[in-house]
C-alpha cells in the first residue's frame, strides 16, 4: 500500500514542479504536444518500473564488475595489483559461482522503481510543457531538463543506491576471507541507520547527485535528440532501429560525462565509519585528490567500458521495451 503511495506521491511532485517550465520558458503559455496533452502520467510510471526491472536484470552482472573495478586499489596503496573487467567478473564467478554475479540485485531493482519512473516520466512532462515540438527544442535545453529530472529521482532514490553499492563490496570482502557486513538489503537498512544515524541512508547524496546530472544529461537529452535526429533525416522510422542507435549514442556520451563522478560516489558510498570513527574520505573533493594522487588521472575512468558496456544495452533493452509497452498501451512515443 505505501508503494502506491509513493508512486501517487512523484505524481504529485511532476504537478506541484510544473512552474519550473515555465520559467525555462520565458513565462509562455504551457502547451503540452497534442498527443501527449491528456495522457495520464500513473501508465507511464508503471511501464518505466516495468522496463527498468526487466533492463536492471539483465545487465546487472555488468554493474556489478563495474563497482568492484572502481573499488580496486582505493586502499591508497600504490603497490595494488593491476586488473580488468574480465578479471574481476572471472574471479566473482570462480569464488561465488555465477549467482555472485547477481548480489545486490534486489535494491538495485528497489532503486529503480523509484528511480527511473521520476526521471523518465519528469522529463518527457517538462519537456513538452517546455515546447510542443520536441524535435525543435535545442539540445542544451533538453540536457538542462535532463540533468534536473536525474536530480530529482537521484535524491529519492539515493538510499536504495547506497545499500546496492555496500551489498555488491560486500561480495568483494567474502572473496578476501572476511565476514559481509549485511545479509539482505532490509538487514543493511537497519544496520546503515543503527550505526550511522538516518541521514547516513543519504551518505555520497553530493557525487550520487552530481553523477545522476551528468548522467541524465547525456543519455536523456542525446537519446532524445538522436532519436528526434534519425527520425527527421529519414535514417530509420520511429522503431526499433532508430531507438538502438539513440541509445549506443546516449550511452556514449553519458558514460563519458559521469564516469569520473561514478568513481567517487561509489567509493563515498561504501565507506564506514570504523570502530574509531575512522573514514577514507572526508568529501567528494578529499575522494577526487586522493584517487588521482595515489593512482593517477586515468583512475577517474575507471570501469569506463562496463559502464559504457551496460549502459548500452540497459538503454536499448529498457527503451525498446518501454517504446514497445506505451504502443500496446495506447500511448504516443516517448
């Protein structure tokens, strides 16, 4: 019941946010595109959480080396092994079978629920409050409305993120020999808020959002425009094909954009403080110059080709499905 809740509550925010449009606009009149004007928002947040379920399902193995490569040698050591993806996915599924492969899933889907459905269905209602034609809206226009949707869905969904990065270190330190901190995501919840207090659920919120800005702002606003692209110039129709080729291409540029702040949030987030009270990282900043001062500049891309690796086909499988499930539906494309 409180799930239905919080899905009527992102319905409400889109409504109580629509004066942000028109201030982006200059105060013009609020015009949404005639196909679009009277869809109800509540089928496309169900059909966001639906693709995103079915996308984080099947590239999560991919996310999960990503973490664990971004984890590597932020023991300040200078002497740390160097590695790669294939290494460090062969050596999960050689100590913790395949279904290692798979630890975290359940709050990486949690998150999502939340998630993708405020930041897909928030963009696409402030992009055509913004203008009717969103093949004639301009592109820096799109990433700003992009980067602002991601915010706000990040900053929600940011405790969820939180213990989906703890649980998938945690498999890292049962490879080492040492005990997990949790044993379930509702176990890390309660442990997360017994040890570091309530707001400790929102520990990295600065890099999560930061990341979440750069990320939507690539991937929305160049799946959106790449897809506006093809279309117009007549390369593919509204299917399949115009879709695959917006998403490798919004993929590319949001893995480019948000990889040094997917490093960071990542390693804020899976600190704890010790016994003493002892952290790794004071800020985002103290992560930033350490990372690069111990292991060099090229550490801030760390996990580029996972990332860029899932996030192609994250985005192709879940806005081929979500394309797909708003024709069935009725609804007018994204």
């Amino acid at each position: 019941m409180s799930f239905f809740f919080q899905k009527q509550r992102i319905v409400d925010n889109l409504g109580a946010l629509h004066l942000f449009c028109v201030l982006l606009r200059g105060g013009g009149t609020m015009k949404a595109s005639q196909g679009q004007e009277h869809e109800p928002a509540l089928p496309k947040i169900l059909l966001t959480s639906l693709s995103a379920m079915v996308a984080e399902t099947t590239t999560f193995p991919i996310d999960l080396t990503k973490t664990r490569l971004q984890l590597h040698g932020e023991s300040l050591s200078s002497s740390t092994r160097p590695t790669n993806a294939f290494r460090v996915a062969s050596e999960i599924v050689r100590e913790q079978g395949p279904l290692g492969l798979y630890k975290g899933l359940s709050p990486a889907i949690l998150r999502h629920l939340f998630y993708t459905p405020i930041r897909i269905v928030g963009y696409e209602h402030f992009r055509n409050v913004v203008c009717a034609d969103a093949g004639s809206l301009s592109l820096s226009a799109k990433a700003l409305v992009g980067g602002i949707s991601g915010v706000m869905a990040q900053v929600v969904a940011s405790p969820a993120d939180l213990v989906k990065v703890r649980m998938q270190a945690d498999g890292r330190m049962v490879s080492q020999g040492r005990q997990p901190r949790y044993s379930g995501p509702f176990d890390a919840l309660n442990k997360i808020v017994h040890t570091e207090g309530f707001k400790g659920l929102w520990k990295g919120v600065f890099p999560n959002v930061q990341r979440a800005f750069l990320v939507n702002m690539g991937e929305l606003a160049c799946y959106d425009h790449a897809k506006c692209f093809v279309i117009q110039n007549q390369i593919a129709r509204d299917n399949i094909f115009a879709h695959t080729l917006a998403s490798i291409m919004s993929g590319l540029s949001a893995t480019a954009l948000s990889c040094p702040a997917d490093v960071v949030k990542t390693r804020m987030m899976n600190q704890a403080a010790g016994k003493e009270g002892k952290i790794m990282y004071t800020s985002s900043y103290d992560c930033l110059v350490k990372t690069v001062r111990i292991e060099g500049l090229r550490a801030l891309w760390k996990g580029f080709f996972p990332t860029w690796a899932r996030l192609g086909p994250w985005q192709f499988v879940f806005w081929v499905s979500y394309e797909k499930l708003r024709q069935i539906s009725g609804l007018s494309s994204f």
